[in-house]
DNA sequence: ATGATACTTAAGTGATTACTTAACTATAAA
DNA sequence: TTTATAGTTAAGTAATCACTTAAGTATCAT
C-alpha cells in the first residue's frame, strides 16, 4: 500500500491544474482528439501535450493514434480511486461527529434526570 | 464561477502530496497539535507547518492557537467540495455510457427484427 | 528567574512545473 | 507530388515547490 500514495499524488497534481481540469471535463462529454482538447484553452499544442501526457501518466486518461489523429478518453475507474479517498476520510470525521453527538445527548439527559437531586 | 477555479487548484494541489495526506488522514479522527501532526512524519518541524499553511490555504484545515499549542481540525466542507467535482464528471460520464448502451440496445433490436426480413 | 516546550520566521537550495519557440515527422488531401 | 493537417520532440526559462538549517518568540513548569 506504498505505490498506491505515488497513484494518488500523481492524479490529485493531474486535477490540480485548471487547464488538465477543463480537458477532464471535456473527455466526459465523449472522447476528443489533441486538437479539440486544445481548443478552448489559451496555449500552445505542445502545452496541452504536456497537460495530456501529465494526465496519462496519473492514469486518468489514456489515448490511441490512428493515423495522425490521436483519440483521447477518460478512464473513470481513475477518477473514482481520487473520489474514493476522500470520502473514505470524509466519512470516518462523521462517523466521529455522530459518536461525539450521541455522548453530548448522554451527557445532557444525565443532566436532566439529575438536576434537582443531588447537590 | 472563476473563483471557484483557484480555490479547486489549491484543494487538489495539497491533496497531492503524501505528507500532506498523512495531515489530513490524522485530522479526521479528531483535532491534532502541530507536533503530533509531525510525529509519524520525517522531517522537520518547519516543514510541516509549512505544509500545515498548504492546507489552511486550501481550506481543508484551519487552526487556532491557544498558549503556545495551536490546535487543527479539517473541514468537512472543503472536503466535499473537492470530492464533488470529481463525482459530477464521473456521473457526467456514467449517464453517457447508459444513454450509449441503450442506444446500442436499440440497434441490437432493430438488427434482430429486421433479420432475415430484407437484403 | 531559568529552562524546557511549542511553535515561528527567515533565508537559502536543488528539483520540478508550466509554459515557450523552433524544428521535425508522419498522414491525408488536392 | 506538392501542400496542408495533426501531432511530436527538443531545448530553454521563469516561477513555484519541498525541503533544509539557524535563529528567533512566546508560553508553561520548576
């Protein structure tokens, strides 16, 4: 379970650029060639080459050449391994807050049932 | 919706270091002094208040200092905010491949009903 | 008051990023 | 067979990163 650290530090730094975010965002609306993941962002082909090949190498998106058009997509299985981490912590800090409220809700009908008695 | 853009940067950017997870993973089983967050960690203090700034900036931490010990705590919310905007282009994805699916039901039907029918 | 604790601040460094331009290689179209 | 298209490779650069050590500054305990 060391390996699965770089995994996740590669895709959360692959999400982490708002150019690499607009071309995830694209590739879930169907796959797209280089040149249509170029499109809408102000920079150079061989930057968004750059962003796609950051974005392969963390394992969010993989992409084939046929002819001289490479065909992009994502790999969803990717994304949820990204989502899946932070909700597991998500969900262990509530599981924490519901314990840590029913102990106030002990402590505050402990208080009641004893108010007036004692003391 | 431009701010939105920096503050999802700055949530993935400190989600994508190890260390900074390690942080965070703590917190969510209740709020942790600078010091016990640099315990399991190899390196030193200045480092981790470095990476403690990370993540206050992000705003998955925040921290308040009583004495001279400062206490943190993650927030759930930001959290959220960050596990949300996977899970939307996820689901954006999912809900295309079932409309493909159906569609590829639709002409799987059609090829069967019409077979032997023409050509 | 003195020392130990719990950070904090500052400054420096080597590595990594996110670009750029220029030059190149296939493939497809005219 | 020339010419345009789609992408690739290489090299350079300014900025940011993830540390480090050294030298503080408040608190708290004795």
């Amino acid at each position: 379970m060391q390996a699965q650290s770089a995994a996740l530090d590669r895709m959360f730094h692959a999400l982490a650029d708002p150019a690499r975010r607009v071309m995830v965002d694209r590739l879930t609306r169907g796959p797209a060639t280089v040149s249509d993941l170029a499109k809408p962002l102000a920079m150079s082909l061989p930057a968004v080459v750059q962003h796609l090949q950051v974005l392969e190498l963390s394992g969010l998106v993989y992409s084939e050449k046929n002819g001289r058009v490479r065909t992009c997509r994502i790999e969803p299985k990717a994304l949820r391994t990204a989502e899946d981490w932070i909700a597991e912590r998500r969900t262990v800090w509530e599981r924490r807050l519901d314990r840590l409220g029913e102990v106030l809700l002990e402590i505050e009908a402990e208080e009641k049932s004893t108010k007036g008695r004692t003391k």
